[in-house]
C-alpha cells in the first residue's frame, strides 16, 4: 500500500526567509504524481505544484519549488521570499494510474510566518 | 464556474439522527470523491465515483452510504450519526483517466455529532 509521511507536524520561518518542507512517500510504482496542497484557515484545498515522477527537472511555481528525489522516495517543498499569506496547512499527496483516482495525503506540516 | 459547493458548512447532530451532506460540480467532472480529514491524520477517502450510477469504496467507508444519479451532484448519507463520524468532510472532482489531473476541492463542511 502507497505510504505518505510528513515528519514535521509544525514549522515556522521569519517573512522573507525559506523554508523547506519534507515529504517522504512509499510505492512499489514507478510512474505516479505527487502534489502539494495548502489549506489556509479558511479549510479550502488549494493545489500549490504538482510532479510527474517520470520527469527529472524539478517544478516549479514562482516561490515554489520542489526537490524531487524519486530513487529516496523523497518530494519536500520550497517557498522562497515567504510571505504571511504563506501560513497555511501544507500536505503532501500521492496519486496513480490506476490507483482510481484516489490521492494519499500525509499528515500535514503547519507553517506559520513569523512577521 | 461556482466550480465544487458544499453544504451545509456546519452542522451539529445528536447520535443516530441521519442526514445528507450534498456536494454538486459544475465542470462536467467525472470523477467524484469524498475525504474526511480528522486532527493529525491528513484526508482520507470515503468513496468515489468515476460516473453516474457508479460508485465505489474508499479507505474508510463504513457508516456512510453515496449515489451517483447525475454527473453534477454526489451527495454523502449519513444513515445513524455516531460521535466518531465528526470531523471535516470534504468532496472532490476531477476530469477521469489521467492521474496528473487537479482534484479540485469544495469549501468543507464541519460536522459535529455529540
């Protein structure tokens, strides 16, 4: 069974700094997708970036970022220049084909942005 | 595009009341699903549905009950409410058959049953 574990319950990061968020994932497939999702305090889900895992370069999304390791099972997330709109629920999510549709959260990290 | 709506955003029961938490889309999305997310163990699926008048089970799909009669609308039933079943409900949907596709997530609705 497809495993998601983010180890880190609570982080926090000065306004302006970067911070990075770790996402370990377990999966005997070889072609899957990983997401990050934030949710702000208002609850909704929003989609932050998302990888192929068959593509090697690492997305990007303005201050987002990811280091993609596949042969670690490793997915940990960037945000550069953080701003307090940052603060937010972050978790990571894996997805299949084949896996009818179904997205494995982990447990979430809170991020919260120290002014 | 009102995109995923929920509701009710809140509701309180009492143990063994029943009720329908109603989630419709209106993007043509084929695919629907519900999670719950609970304190400490992220969302996890109840069930989903790739079209209408197909449904299936998710991770944790006992006490609940879906139909899929429309391709807008998939609603959640609650048949006798029990105090492990609060939590934050949420539906979800996408375009079916490519696993890169955005879910894309209602508001929520908070249910507390006492």
């Amino acid at each position: 069974a497809q495993t998601v574990t983010q180890s880190q319950p609570e982080m926090s990061v000065q306004e302006a700094e970067t911070v990075t968020l770790s996402c370990t994932y377990d999966t005997s497939e070889s072609d899957y997708y990983l997401f990050w999702y934030k949710q702000p305090p208002s609850r909704q889900m929003i989609l932050v970036i998302r990888q192929e895992a068959y593509k090697q370069q690492n997305a990007t999304e303005n201050r987002f970022s990811v280091n993609f390791q596949k042969a670690a099972k490793s997915f940990s997330l960037k945000i550069s220049d953080s701003q307090l709109g940052d603060a937010a629920m972050y978790f990571c999510a894996y997805r299949y084909p084949g896996g009818n549709e179904k997205l494995t959260f982990g447990t979430g990290t809170r991020l919260t942005i120290i002014p | 595009n009102a995109g995923v709506t929920q509701t009710p955003k809140f509701q309180v029961l009492k143990t063994g009341q029943s009720m329908t938490l109603q989630c419709a889309q209106d993007m043509n999305h084929e695919y629907m699903s519900w999670y719950r997310q609970d304190p400490g163990m992220g969302l996890r699926l109840i069930h989903y549905s790739v079209g209408a008048g197909i449904t299936d089970q998710g991770e944790v799909p006992n006490g609940y009950n879906v139909s899929r009669s429309t391709t807008e609308d998939f609603p959640l039933r609650l048949l006798s409410a029990a105090p492990s079943q609060t939590s934050v409900y949420f539906c979800a949907s996408s375009p079916w058959g490519d696993s890169r596709n955005e879910q894309f997530f209602g508001p929520g609705t908070r249910l507390t049953v006492l």
